[in-house]
C-alpha cells in the first residue's frame, strides 16, 4: 500500500492526492485504507515520505561506505576519482528511486500546504541522517590530511553535494526530465574539481 501511495503522491503530489485514488492504485477498497490510517491522508503521508526517504537514505548511506569508507580512505592520487564516481552515483539514485524524487519536488512545490510534521519527519527520516554520516566522512578527510574542512565538515558536505549534484537535480526538476548524460558528467566533473579547489589541504581559511 505504501508504494501504490508513494506513485500517487509523486504523480499529483500531496494537494491533489486522493484517498479514492490511492485506494484504487493499491487495489483497496477506501474502508480497508482508513482501518490501517485512521488520520486519512495526513497519516498515509508521513509514513509514505519516511517509508521512501528511508530507502533512499540506506543507499546513499551505502555510497559513502563504498566510496568513504572512514576506515579505507583514498589514496591522496585517488581522492579525486573516487569523489567523482561518489558524486555520478549519487545523481544516478534519482533514476533509482524516480518516485520518491517526484515526491521531494512536490513537496518543495507544495512546503505551504504540507504540515510542518510531516516536513521535519521526511527530514529527520532521510536527509539529516545522510548529512551527519557525510560530515563525518569529511571529518575523516580532514583529519587524514586529504582535505581542509576548515573547521566545518558539514559545510564541507554541504557544498560536496551542492557543487556536484545540485546542478542535476535542479536541471532535471528532480529526475523528471533527464539531463543528457554527457551533459551530467560534466556538471559532476566541474563540481568535484571546484569543491577539491576550495577544500584543498593547503586552501586558506574560509
């Protein structure tokens, strides 16, 4: 029932959304709806955004294990390579996870009609979660001399994502019209290559 609501949630976003609609994507009668969500709506909601935001968080958090291991750094020669195909594949889980990412742009879209607890629950469910792991990770860049934090290894992860994803996600209005895929490898390349400028061990203080 989740995923049928998480298609419908991410095709109409949460304004639009139906119980009737949601219902029948599920093949559910509304009654058999409302016995497992007593809140209607509101309730399917917030557990559909923590359901699909967690899903998306145990990936990404996969990615800095296997490009960021605290335990297996790179080499300083292979720092560069290995922020890349971090960043390429962090882009390429909005292909992944297409309806959860149409969901995310909805919520942007709709943040005024959405309630503020179901907004700090996606947030705390998901992205907060993959920030804390990342600024560790580049807390551990920093400490092994890979990288100068300066003082910040959250603001560091921060702009990690911004320089090498945002481009993307903006572009592609959250993976709904694709970027060519020369064109994303470019923005991943150019990002990766800017925040190794602006973070390098000898960089000056920000």
């Amino acid at each position: 029932m989740s995923h049928a609501a998480c298609q419908v949630f991410a095709r109409d976003g949460y304004s639009r959304a139906g119980i009737d609609t949601i219902a029948a994507e599920a093949g559910a009668s509304t009654r058999t709806l409302y016995n497992h969500f007593p809140g209607g709506k509101e309730e399917l909601f917030g557990t559909v955004i923590q359901w699909s935001s967690s899903q998306v968080r145990d990936a990404q958090l996969v990615l800095l294990d296997r490009y960021l291991d605290a335990e297996r750094l790179p080499r300083p020669e292979d720092l560069e390579r290995d922020l890349l195909a971090l960043a390429r594949a962090w882009v390429g889980l909005m292909t992944d996870f297409h309806d959860h990412f149409s969901l995310v742009r909805h919520i942007y879209a709709e943040a005024g009609h959405v309630p503020a607890e179901l907004l700090e629950a996606w947030q705390e469910a998901g992205p907060r979660a993959v920030r804390r792991v990342l600024a560790s990770r580049m807390g551990a860049l920093d400490e092994a001399g890979l990288i100068n934090a300066h003082g910040d290894p959250a603001q560091a992860g921060a702009h990690f994502v911004t320089l090498a994803s945002t481009d993307i996600t903006h572009g592609s209005y959250w993976g709904v019209l694709p970027l060519p895929r020369q064109e994303m490898d470019r923005i991943t390349e150019v990002g990766v290559r800017a925040f190794l400028r602006a973070y390098a061990p000898n960089s000056p203080q920000q």
